[in-house]
C-alpha cells in the first residue's frame, strides 16, 4: 500500500522537528521530551475523566513499582476485569505519563480496570529488571485481586513495542507458572534480538523509528544477557502452546512488522487463538496517536472489542462453572 497521507504529514513533521541524539542513551530524554510536547502543540489530546485515577506501589524484586490505576466507575462498583498495560520506548525511555491517554481510553471503552506499570528502565536497571516489575504486578492483580476490585482470574496483559515485548514475555512466564490470563494484546512488539528480517531493512530509516536507535537500545536492555532467552525474544521460546490467547496488532511501514507477524504465526501454530491485523500505509506509534491517524481510532476499537469478547468469554465459562457447581 502507498503511505497513507496522514503518515506523510506525521513524517514530515518529525523531521522537521528536533531530532532525538543517535547515542540512545539518557541524554535523548529531553529531545524525546520536546518531540512529544510538539506532537501534542500539534495534536491536542483529550484526557478522559474517569471515576477514579491513582497511583499506587505494588512490591517488586528491586523495590516498589509504580502502578497508575484507572478505574471506569466508582470504588466499590464491580469488581471489573483487567489490563496491565506496558508502554513502550526501547526499554530505556518513557513512562506511564506516555501511554496516560490511551490506558484512560481503554479502561472507559473496555469497561475495565487498567494498571499501567512504570517499570525500572535501562541502562541503569538492565535485563531482566523490566519483565521482573512487569511480573510483579501480572502476578499481584492475579493473586491479589480484591485489592484493585478486578474480578478473580479475569486478568490480561497488553503493550506497545516494547511493551508488547514485555507483554508476550509475561504470558508465556504466566503460563509456565500457572497463573492462566485471558488475553495477550501485543501492538507492533518486538519478539526477537536478530534484526534481520525484511521490514528491519526496508523500514529503518525516515519510517519514524530508526532501526539504528532501537538497536543501540537493545544493546543497552539485554547487557550480556543471553539474546535467546524467551524473556528477551519471545519469537524463540521453544514452545509456544498453552499462552494465553491474542491479538497482534501491526503497522506496514514499521521495522517490527515481520517479527510481531512472525510470532502471530508461531502462536497460530501451536494452537494459541490469535488474530493477527495488520494496518496499511502507517507506521510505528500510529496507534497511540489516535488524533493523528484515524487507523489508530480503528486498531483502538478493534482491540477494545478483543478484549470484551476475551473478558465475557472468561465470564461465561464462570458462570457455567458455577452453575455445574450448583446442579451437582
């Protein structure tokens, strides 16, 4: 497909706008600051108002992790299903300030509770610190429910780019634990160390995430850690059967398209319920900036309703469960 208009725009305001420095390290901070903040002079963005928004600490391996909980309807109406949300930026940059508006969005349009983590980035808190935090907090709004009013067992885990690398990466350790959740939703996410596929080529330059940055940010994540370790690269976990099911979500012109693609298939394979939708003609973030590309509202409503759909599912085999229960 052409690039859509839309991305021609969104690109030709970022190279008009500073660049971040090549080093990828702290020092790209402010310039990733400025881009954001002329992104959003742009394109101004609506915060939803939500019944309850509050940060909290949920214990971790390296201390406690920071946790924005957001909340469609009052304390005690419920208890709602779930989200843990991972944003991404290469496992060294952003926050949950970065992915405020889309985790508003998606607790008032999915009708769930949304915990959007601030794990401990790189290079100071290198491999595995992130998915540890992750982790810590899949596994505290499965085993501790009650204290976030989320319906028991009904927890799914999602993330963008990074994020999704670490969303992937929690599912397959939620099931090697025994912890079942009812959904993966993976946004264009990075699932393996190689960097060689044909969209790493085709798209590492002037596509809005260079191939060269994400690579020095990898380099700065994984330290000396083992580059085939599934926490690392999901897309080389031996066996896939068993995870939770998912969506994957991608962009055309993004260097992550063939290795999220990739995994889609190998989850596909090994008899996960996935749906794979690829968004033509956009490129990587389009679907945190929904008041930029409209294909970004769609893969926003697509997800949403991949979401309610995995959220009744889990309370139709409930109440089934109960209603076996009751009859016998």
């Amino acid at each position: 497909m052409p690039v859509d208009p839309q991305t021609e725009r969104f690109l030709e305001l970022l190279a008009s706008w500073t660049a971040p420095p090549p080093d990828g390290d702290a020092a790209a901070e402010p310039a990733i600051a400025e881009m954001r903040s002329r992104i959003g002079a742009a394109f101004p963005v609506v915060r939803r108002e939500l019944a309850q928004v509050r940060d909290v600490a949920v214990p971790g391996p390296g201390g406690p992790v920071p946790v924005r909980l957001y909340r469609p309807v009052p304390p005690g109406r419920g208890p709602l299903p779930a989200v843990v949300y991972l944003h991404g930026g290469g496992w060294v940059l952003g926050g949950v300030d970065n992915v405020d508006a889309l985790c508003r969005d998606l607790a008032a349009s999915a009708g769930c509770v949304v915990l959007n983590v601030g794990y401990r980035l790189a290079p100071e808190h290198p491999f595995p610190a992130a998915v540890d935090d992750a982790w810590a907090v899949v596994a505290s709004a499965a085993r501790e429910p009650e204290r976030y009013g989320i319906a028991p067992g009904a927890v799914a885990v999602a993330g963008d780019s990074a994020g999704g690398n670490l969303a992937a990466a929690v599912a397959l350790l939620a099931r090697d634990r025994g912890l079942p959740l009812v959904h993966q939703l993976l946004v264009y996410p990075v699932t393996d160390t190689a960097m060689d596929t044909p969209s790493w080529r085709r798209y590492g330059s002037g596509y809005g995430l260079d191939a060269g940055s994400l690579a020095r940010f990898m380099d700065l994540y994984r330290g000396g850690a083992d580059p085939s370790d599934f926490r690392l690269a999901p897309l080389r976990a031996p066996d896939l059967a068993g995870a939770a099911p998912a969506t994957v979500i991608t962009a055309e012109y993004d260097i992550l398209r063939d290795e999220a693609e990739a995994y889609a298939r190998r989850l596909a394979a090994a008899g996960v319920p996935v749906e794979l939708r690829r968004y033509d003609g956009v490129v990587h973030s389009f679907f945190l900036l929904p008041e930029i590309f409209d294909a970004g509202a769609e893969a926003m409503d697509f997800a949403v309703r991949r979401l309610r759909a995995a959220f009744d599912d889990h309370a139709r085999q409930g109440n089934a469960a109960c209603t076996t229960g009751t009859s016998g």
